[in-house]
C-alpha cells in the first residue's frame, strides 16, 4: 500500500461505482446502445471518434454544433439510455468490505464527506437509499449535476465548493483512469482502490497518489493520524 496520511485533510470525496460498490454498469452495452439508438435518430454517428461512455455527450454536443444540429434531442437520449443502465446496475450493486467503517470513522472524525460519480441523479438516490449510505454524505453530485462528467474535474471541484473545502485539504477515492484524471485536474491527491475498472499497470502509468488494496488500509491510516 501507498502510504496515506489525513493530516490537514478536511474533506474526503468518493467515486460510487466500482469504489464504493462492486462494478455492475454495462459500458460497452450502453455505448453500442447508444451509438444504435443516435443513428436511429439522424446523427452522424459515423463521426464519433471514441467509444468511452463518459465522454460521449461532450463528443455529441460538439458534432452537432459542427454539423448544425440541435444537440438537446440527442442528449436526452443519452440520458435515457445511461438512466436504463444505472437501473440495471443497482439491483446488483454490493457494497464493499469496510467502506461504511471508514465512511462512519471520518464523520466521527469530523471530516466532511462527498459523492462524485457519473451516475444519474436517479437511480443513485435510490441506490444510496439501498445501501444505507445516503446519512454518510455531506454533498452528492451526480452526472446531472455538472455539464461535463468525470474524467472533467468539474464535479469535484463543485462537490469541493458546497463543502466550503479547499482542494488543498482535501482528498479523492476512486478506481479508474476517469477518477485519476478528474482529481488531477481538480488539484486534488487521490486514491485508487484496487479490482476497479481499469487494470494496476494502467493505473500506476497514470500516477495516483496512493495504491490501496481495500479499505482496512484507510481505516487503519485513519485511525494513526487521529490518535
């Protein structure tokens, strides 16, 4: 394990799904799904240059533009879409070990808590609800929340703003290259638990601040910088 200290941090923020839950969202589902269901309604989906499901709204919005397009029918499409895969998602969705000890141990701590996550507004309440997490969190923002989701910065930062938190005292846990990427242009240190998305060598090329195998290793951080 990376060595993580919470001295100075007054805020820690999370990703959802696949940090504190286990991964149960279908992204190449809902990407071939999407791409189908654009071409069904006249978009030149032959121009979409990506197929990763954070980006493609932002992909969309621009193409449109391009090609002199409304984007709003198309988006909501996407949304529609990515609302059917959260649902389908939750009714697998299982905590993972340890994570409401740690989330109980920072509020009795006395540091604030946030949700980041790409989910619709939705579908994570109710999941939140599910789960019992929803009493654990300070701030929630959600994919509805911001105009650019993750790997973007911007829920983070915004998350950071309703906290009244800065950057500099705070931290972020996710599990992907999008959680590295956001943290890192929202300035703020970040955490990566393992069995996420994305494999431990791509993880480790992109350069997160700290490695963990699970989150007995933050509670017993936690716990030393606290004494």
């Amino acid at each position: 394990m990376s060595y993580v200290t919470f001295v100075g941090v007054e805020a820690v923020l999370f990703d959802f799904e696949g940090t504190l839950v286990d991964h149960q969202w279908n992204r190449q589902k809902a990407v071939e799904e999407t791409l189908k269901r654009l071409q069904a309604l006249g978009f030149p989906t032959t121009r979409i240059q990506g197929r990763k499901y954070s980006l493609l709204k932002h992909e969309v919005i621009a193409i449109a533009s391009e090609v002199g397009l409304p984007p709003d029918p198309f988006i909501s499409e996407i949304d529609c879409i990515y609302d059917q895969f959260d649902e389908d998602a939750l009714s697998r969705w299982s905590l993972r070990p340890l994570v409401k000890d740690f989330l109980s141990s920072l509020k009795t701590y006395g540091l604030h808590t946030g949700l980041v996550t790409n989910l619709g507004a939705k579908v994570l309440k109710l999941g939140l609800k599910k789960l019992a997490l929803l009493p654990l969190f300070n701030v929630v923002v959600s994919r509805n929340d911001v105009n650019q989701p993750k790997p973007n910065g911007e829920g983070i930062l915004l998350a950071l703003h309703r906290l009244g938190v800065l950057k500099e005292k705070a931290l972020f846990i996710g599990d992907s290259l999008d959680d590295i990427q956001a943290a890192q242009e929202a300035g703020v240190p970040v955490i990566i638990i393992q069995g996420g998305e994305n494999s431990e060598a791509e993880i480790l090329a992109r350069g997160p601040d700290a490695l963990i195998q699970d989150y007995g290793d933050l509670l017993a951080s936690l716990k030393e910088d606290r004494r």
